[in-house]
C-alpha cells in the first residue's frame, strides 16, 4: 500500500485575511498564494497515482478546494472513475474559541500531545478519531482491492496519521515539525522511499522534518 498525505494550501486565515473565530474555521478558503501553491505542487504528482486510489478530504473547504485543485490541474476529473470521500473524522483539530496564544503556557505544563484547548480538542483526541479513520480505510481498501491512498487534509491530521500508522511514540509525535502547506508525506514499504525519518517494520515515511525549536510553543 502507497498512502500520500497532503496538506492544503495558504488560507485566508494564515495570509491574515480572515480570523477564523469569527468567520467559521470549517467556512475558510484558500488565498491567491494558497491556490498557486496546490497548483505548483500538484504538476508534480502522478495523473496515474489517482486513477485507482481511494481518494479522501477532510470537510473543511481549505481541504476541498485543495483536492479539487489537484485533480484540475491533473486534468482528472468524475469521469475518470475518481471519487472523493468526504470524511468528518480528517476535520482540523479544534482549538475552541479562547485565546490560543494566552494557554501556551498550560501547553507547556501538560504536553502539546495531551493538552486539550479550552473548548476543543488535543492531538491526542485528533489521534483517536484519526485511528477510527484508518481502520475505515483499510476496510475499504480491502473490499475495493485498491493499494493506493490520497487524502487531503490539516497539519494535525498527517501527525497523527503517520504517528498511527507508524505506531509511533508521543516523543516521536512531538518531534514532527508542522507540514508545510501543500507538503506532501508519504507512507510506503521503506524500500520503495528514498528517505525515511520513520520505520516500523517494513513501513517507512517520507516527507517529514524533524522540529528545530522547542515543540511546547509550536502549534
């Protein structure tokens, strides 16, 4: 199995256009930059790669927008027998409706893995709904006999992803630097990638940095 995990492009809320607190974050769309971004990255990707992929999208329009850009630029569309799956549990994780930068310092106290923002979620509870998601996946993959997967989604949903899929532990987790937009991760037999910064059995992941600075103060 070959799984590319992809982040969307440059919101509007991370150009500084809209706050998502008062817009609805789920509402957010890509900005000018953000949809060049998926267009430069998707001319990379391979039209072939979907024509037998299971292909899956987090709800949120930032995501959408990103995975229909893809299969735009790739000149693929329905009629290629493409079908995206819209699942809820690839959402972003929630961070609630307080003052992120005020609970920095409880992140620190409890963990970024464990700390859950007033209101929203911890990665550990993205984690989980992530695990769910991936049992779903497999099952599918199995009944369809299909062995590759693309899913376009959040920051938070590829950790989790790869630190599920790669059994990895919360240490491992909180030294994953943050995807960049329209970063590309794949999972894949080791043997098959050119680098991997994790390993279990004969899994490998490609596509992930390692954090730079102190992961308490990092989203």
């Amino acid at each position: 199995m070959i799984i590319k995990l992809m982040r969307h492009g440059e919101s509007k809320t991370n150009s500084g256009e809209l706050l998502a607190a008062e817009y609805g974050d789920y509402r957010i769309p890509l900005s000018n930059k953000g949809e060049k971004q998926v267009c430069a990255t998707s001319a990379k990707l391979e039209p072939d790669f979907f024509r037998d992929a299971l292909v899956y999208c987090s709800p949120f329009l930032r995501a959408k927008q990103t995975i229909n850009l893809v299969l735009k630029t790739l000149s693929l569309d329905t009629k290629d027998d493409i079908y995206i799956h819209e699942d809820i549990r690839l959402r972003e994780i929630d961070t609630g409706y307080g003052n992120r930068k005020e609970q920095q310092r409880l992140r620190a106290v409890h963990g970024l893995f464990y700390y859950r923002y007033e209101g929203g979620e911890s990665p550990a509870d993205c984690f989980d709904r992530v695990s769910s998601f991936i049992d779903s996946m497999m099952r599918q993959s199995q009944r369809t006999r299909k062995k590759k997967v693309f899913i376009s989604c959040h920051s938070m949903v590829i950790r989790c992803l790869v630190m599920r899929y790669m059994h990895l532990t919360v240490d491992e987790f909180n030294s994953i630097e943050p995807p960049d937009h329209c970063d590309v991760v794949t999972i894949a037999p080791k043997d098959e990638l050119p680098k991997s910064l994790f390993t279990y059995g004969q899994w490998g992941s490609h596509g992930l940095r390692q954090r730079k600075k102190d992961w308490e103060f990092s989203p």
